[in-house]
C-alpha cells in the first residue's frame, strides 16, 4: 500500500487543525474590538452627559515639593514653618455645609468634622435630616460610628440610647425604669437647601439670624445638578471670600488662560500667551436687612491672540451670604443660565472645605456645565496655592486701588462677636 502523498497529508492536517483555530483567534479578535467600542462608549457617555466630580485631598494641589519631597511632606513641612499672623476668630456665626443631600439616604448617619467638632447627621425615617454632637453624654461614644437609626433618632452603638433628632433628648434607655430629663446631646439648627444640609453656628448659642436663600430654579428643576469639586485649604476662612474686595488679583493671578493649568511656577508660560482672560469687578455690601449679605459683579472677557472675542462674555453675580456661602450666578449669550454654589466650611482653625456644586439649564448639554466648572477649578486652584503658603497681615500695606480689601474687611467683622473663638497658641517652654 503506497503512502499518501506529503503534500495531501500536510494540507489535510491544516484544514483540520488550522480552521479551528483561525476561528477561534477572529472571535478572540470580535471580542477585543467589541470590548474597546464599548468602553469607548462608556467613555463618551460619560463625559457627555454624567456630572463631574473632581474631589482634592490637602496635598494635591497648591505645594511646590522641593529637593525630592513628596506633595505630602511639602504639605506638611508648609503648614508646620509657615507663620500665622495675628488672626481673627477662627470661627464666625453664619450657616455653614455640612453635606450634600444625594449622599444621605433614609435610615443612614454619617460621622462629619465641622467646626473643631464631631457631628452626627442622620435622616431619619421622616426623610428630615437631623445633626446631634456625636458624643453619647453616657460614656462617650460616637453615635455615628456604629450607631443606626431608629425612626427619627440616633440609638447609641455603645449600650443602645436613643437619641431624638428635632431636639437631641434621649427618649429611651433599654436597661434603665426612668430617663434623666437632662440625658441630651447638643441639637444644631439644620436646613437643607439647594442639595446641600446647612447647620448653623453661633458662639453665644443664639438662634439663626437669617435663612439660606432657595434657588426656586433648582428647586422646580429648571437647573439640575451638573457636578461638583471638593478643596481643603490651610488657611483662616477669612482670606478665601476676601478675594472678593481684591480686584488687583484677578487681573495678575487669573489673566492666564486655564490651559496653562493651576501651578503659579509655570502658568505664565509663553506657549499659552495665545489664550488669556481679562475681568471687570465691582463689590457692594448689602444694607439691612441684609447686611449679612454682599455681591460682587464680575465681567469676563476672552482674548484670543491679542484680540477680544465676545463669544466670550460671561456675566457673573456673585452673592455671598454669611461667611460660608456664595452663589455664583453666571448667563452667556450661547451656553445659557446656571449657578455655582460654593460652600465654605470650617474643618479646622486654618483648615477649611471648599465645595463648587454646579447646576445648569436642564436642556444644555451637560459638557458644557462640566467644562465650566473645570476651568473654574483651576481658576480656584490657583488661588488655593497662595492661601495655602500664605500669612494673614491683620494691618496690610495697601494703596488706594486696594481700598474695597479694607471695606469687605469691615463688612466680614459683623460675623465675629466678642467671644467668638480664636486660635490657641501652644508654646514649648524650657521650665524644669
């Protein structure tokens, strides 16, 4: 019997053992491709039309690491040299952010630092948002670490007190005949407004002296939420809103285009001379009974090559409200109507959360809302970096263009009352 032919043989065998494989190798290749549209696609959708959320720790933006050093050990060797100053009081009466709204469900609590104190804030099965100091006044655990909600109050993780959310009254104790009519927790004064939970603060313990104003847009859905960003500051809270009686600033730190991004070395950089911002402002407190307020009105302009561009224009009004609070009101001829809620919340003596919660037009498409609050954030940042190094001059050296630092100054000081708390010093002594 003759054997077969080589070539037959071999031909044979590759159709046998090489078609299979082929089509498992295209399918494999099917698979890849499919894979990469569809995260490509996944991409798309998400830059298109899911809010942005840009959230910085402490040491991400605003130190210059030197020498080898990480953003962290700049951070820290900053906030141990750098000296202080002769400071106002840490902590002015006003409403302050404690959370936003979309991160607190029914039933849940969250443990938050506001102030130099630890809060419990909870939503109770009302759907109301409740905020109790965190200390149990028993053994003093913290209600909200481990502790759940039970209807409208906090039950203590420790040995299960139950503490009322509307006034901070413990209302049982499961081992205990009788409740102490003076077992209580401290209640703060609440709201919750504009997708934002407010407490409010005095030093004295006084009542709230004005509401947070609603945005009736955002409320009936006209604006809806867009994204927000999230900033820690080393810093007295003061010099943040100051910025807006500093109109010298704006046309020096911010006339560089966002494209050259948030570090101060490099943002005058000739590459981007081609792109820059130019800015018109004027500030007014106020008269009651709203002194607690003041606006601020800013033009923006862009240049282009050394020419304006009035595609460009942005009017922006800026109300703050308090020492915590501003809304940044802006329209444009093309991209429409929207606002800017910045919060300013006192963590720390000099450590404060800066949040920029957008909310735009519901028919814009949401990349523009999203770049917008993206160019805003290196705008801020770049600001972040100077507070961030900064010392506070209680008595600054200033000209007569600088004169609205002075008024806001003045205007700022009606949140501070005589026992308003301030920084407490904590020498080194060499005594034996």
């Amino acid at each position: 019997m003759k054997a077969p032919p080589a070539g037959l043989f071999s031909g044979d065998l590759m159709w046998r053992f090489e078609g299979p494989l082929d089509a498992q190798a295209g399918a494999a290749v099917r698979c890849i491709i499919a894979g990469v549209l569809i995260y490509a696609a996944w991409r798309l959708y998400r830059l298109l039309f899911c809010p942005l959320v840009l959230l910085r720790a402490l040491d991400d933006v605003g130190y210059v690491p030197e020498d080898g050093r990480s953003k962290a050990q700049a951070a820290n060797e900053v906030r141990r040299r750098r000296k202080i100053g002769d400071l106002p009081p840490v902590y002015p009466n006003g409403w302050y952010r404690v959370l936003d709204t979309c991160v607190l469900k029914r039933g849940q609590v969250r443990n938050v630092t506001v102030l130099g104190e630890q809060v419990a804030v909870f939503r109770g099965q009302d759907d109301k948002a409740y905020v109790l100091d965190a200390y149990c006044p028993h053994l003093g655990a913290n209600l909200a670490v481990g502790g759940r909600v039970v209807g409208n109050c906090i039950e203590c993780p420790f040995h299960g007190w139950q503490f009322a959310g509307n006034d901070g009254k413990c209302v049982k104790i499961p081992y205990a005949k009788k409740v102490p009519d003076f077992a209580k927790v401290r209640r703060w004064p609440s709201c919750e407004v504009n997708g934002h939970i407010m407490v409010w603060f005095h030093c004295d313990g006084e009542d709230p002296q004005w509401t947070v104003p609603e945005k009736q847009a955002i409320t009936k859905g006209e604006w809806v939420y867009r994204g927000r960003t999230e900033h820690f500051i080393n810093a007295h809270i003061q010099e943040i809103p100051e910025n807006a009686g500093d109109f010298a600033h704006l046309n020096h730190l911010h006339t560089p285009g966002i494209i050259s991004g948030n570090d101060l070395c490099h943002t005058n950089s000739q590459i981007f001379k081609f792109f820059q911002h130019e800015w018109e402002a004027c500030w007014d407190p106020q008269s009651e009974p709203n002194k607690h307020c003041a606006k601020m009105y800013l033009k923006h302009g862009l240049i282009l090559f050394g020419h304006h561009c009035s595609l460009g224009d942005i009017h922006v009004v800026a109300s703050q409200v308090g020492p915590g609070l501003v809304f940044l009101d802006f329209e444009q001829l093309l991209i429409g109507r929207g606002t800017i809620i910045q919060c300013v919340t006192p963590v720390e003596p000099l450590l404060q959360c800066v949040t920029h919660t957008i909310f735009y037009q519901w028919n814009v498409l949401p990349l523009i809302p999203k770049i917008i609050l993206a160019g805003e954030s290196v705008q801020f940042e770049r600001d972040l970096m100077i507070w961030n190094n900064k010392k506070y001059v209680s008595k600054p050296l200033i000209v007569k263009e600088d004169s609205t630092i002075q008024r806001h100054r003045r205007w700022f000081s009606q949140f501070y009352s005589e026992n308003s708390p301030r920084l407490q010093y904590q020498h080194d002594t060499f005594d034996f």
